[in-house]
C-alpha cells in the first residue's frame, strides 16, 4: 500500500500553530524581517512570491508594510531598563517574556504593530500541547506589550499604544484551588524523599499567605523575631505590609538560620546555598510523585486564606492578612466560613 508523501515544504510559508489551518508568510526588507498573517496556505504561497517579485523588482511596498523609523525590539529594550530600575524583584519574569515577545515582534516597525496582529497572536500562540498559555498568563503579555509602548510614548518614540485596543481575555478568579489535609501529607511525604531542606519555604508559605514573588526575594532583615512579624516593604500593590508569624512559620524561619549570615542576605536557598527564585522545580517534583494534580504554588495561598475562612476568620482580616487591595478578592472564601455563612442565615429568625 503506497503512503500518502508529506506536503511539500515551502520556503517563507508557514503554521505558527501546526494544525491550525492559518498559514504566515516571512521575509526580508532589507535588514528587517516582515511577517503577514494570510489564512489558507495557496493564498500565503500566492502572496510570499508576490512580495519577493516586488523586492526583487525593487517596488515600493504598501505603506503599512515599510519600515518605519524605531522597532519594537527597541522599545522593547527601554521598556526593560526601566522595569529593572523600578520593579527589580519582578525583572527575570519579565525578561523571560519579553524574550518571547521580541522573538515575535522585534524586528517589526513598532507603528506597524496593529491591535489585530496582537490580538491574533494571543490568540494562536501555545493553545496546544502541555504547556497551553492560561487566559491570565496571556493578559500579562498583553500588559507588557501595553508597557513597551507606554513608555515608547514617554521617550517620544511612538504615538499610540494598539495595545490599549485589544481585549483582555476572560480569567476565572473565583475559581479557588486549595490543598485538601490529604493532598497536604502526601506532599510532606514526598518533599521528605530528597527534598526535606524545601519543607520549610512549604511552613512558611501555608502560614503566611505569601505570594510566590514576595517569598522568594525575602531578606533577612525582613524577618522580625522579636515582634514576630515579617516586614513586606515593596508588595505587588505597591503598599508595605506587615505578616504575622504563627508559632509554626516562626519554627520555619528559625531552621534556616546559619551563622555568618548577613542581613541582605535572602532567606531561602537551594541544597547548594544558591538564592532561590522560584520553587516550580521542585514543587511540581513532589507534587507529581504525590499524585496530586493541578496544583500551583499559588495554590497554597488560596489554601492559607481558606483555612482562615474556615476556621472562622472574618473576611476583612483575611483581606489584610492576604494583602489583598480590595475586600472582593477575599469575598472568594466567604462561602468557606462558617460563622459568617451562620450568622447570615441566623438574621431569618428576628424576621418571623
């Protein structure tokens, strides 16, 4: 039986999402690589030759399509400069989006940038496969891309921000996912198989509601033994913040102390004594090898704040507790609360 031949490959025509059915043509002006999202692959191999006969014939291109003064690499690079200077516990996160969208994006002409083809790569890019791109994730790119020429118009480089026009992708923040009690001693239990010296950033993380960013960059002088409070000078809401230490988190704190340590120093380390700034490595290590599923780090905030609900703390100070800026954010774990769920349908009695 003959088998069927794959489809011959051309050159400048390609599926930036196999399977996709919408094909894009690339090429060079110049020094300046173009990208054009057609739709069926005849009608991009159709436009590709087009575009390279107008090259070769030396034609102007459409005005849309010529390069047009700074790229967006380049506004790219001073959006970089100052996100370190002003939100430097963030930069390795942003650095590692920027990268991605750069390799997109940056040798386009930022005003050739339109909301569409923003739009349409939120939309196209990593929507299979294992690591599919959460509609949460795919707003901070947009809120970067918005950044870029947020300050691209600072400096005088461009006039209008396409990002501003593109819709923001629907989250589910009501959607909470916290660590069951059984979920939480097959997780010690795997954390103790090689990775016992993690158990305390795990102690400190379900008692004190930290986010991922505000754990991890900690210093030892944030850490106040005395008032038995971790002080959070720079937070995501751009306020101080002052935690309370549990009798367990302080315990926490306290096995990590080593001699020779220096105030500035950050609290949490690898077994190698390196700065740790993220946990997924091993957190989704043990987290597999315990069977439990769909679980994140920021999962053990949500658990912190639920067990408050359900042990019967009021939401304004779960609201505190957590951070968070508004008293909606915590109305999520109201139903979680039995003193407030009572006392809600207690008030029937005074009616009749």
């Amino acid at each position: 039986m003959a088998t069927r031949k794959a489809p011959a490959k051309v050159r400048g025509v390609y599926e930036r999402e196999p399977g996709s059915g919408v094909w894009w043509i690339c090429y060079k002006q110049g020094t300046v690589r173009k990208r054009e999202k057609v739709g069926r692959k005849g009608d991009a191999i159709e436009l590709y030759r087009q575009r390279k006969t107008e090259l070769r014939a030396g034609a102007k291109l459409a005005p849309n399509l010529r390069h047009k003064g700074v790229t967006f690499g380049v506004l790219a690079e001073e959006a970089l400069a100052w996100s370190a200077e002003f939100h430097p516990k963030d930069i390795k996160t942003v650095m590692g989006r920027m990268k991605m969208l750069t390799g997109e994006f940056g040798l386009v002409a930022a005003s050739d940038l339109t909301p569409q083809m923003i739009d349409s790569w939120l939309t196209d890019y990593r929507t299979k496969g294992k690591n599919v791109l959460a509609p949460a994730t795919k707003n901070r790119y947009r809120a970067l891309i918005s950044l870029v020429y947020r300050q691209g118009m600072r400096n005088g480089k461009v006039k209008a921000n396409p990002a501003r026009l593109v819709a923001a992708r629907a989250e589910n923040n009501a959607r909470v996912r916290y660590l069951l009690p059984d979920e939480e001693k097959a997780l010690r239990t795997a954390m103790e198989n090689g990775r016992l010296c993690y158990i305390p950033a795990l102690d400190v993380a379900l008692n004190s509601g930290m986010r991922l960013s505000e754990q991890f960059s900690l210093t030892w002088e944030a850490i106040d033994f005395g008032r038995k409070e971790i002080v959070l000078d720079e937070t995501k809401n751009g306020s101080s913040r002052h935690i309370p230490m549990n009798s367990t988190c302080e315990a926490a704190f306290r096995s990590l102390v080593v001699a020779g340590q220096k105030p500035a120093d950050r609290v949490f380390s690898s077994r190698h004594g390196k700065a740790i700034n993220t946990p997924r490595k091993w957190f989704e290590a043990s987290a597999e090898e315990a069977g439990i599923t769909d679980l994140t780090w920021h999962s053990l905030r949500h658990t912190f704040c639920s067990r408050l609900a359900m042990a019967g703390v009021d939401i304004r100070t779960i609201a505190q507790l957590a951070g968070h800026k508004t008293l909606a954010m915590a109305m999520r774990y109201s139903h979680l609360s039995p003193s407030h769920n009572l006392s809600a349908i207690e008030k029937l009695v005074a009616v009749e």
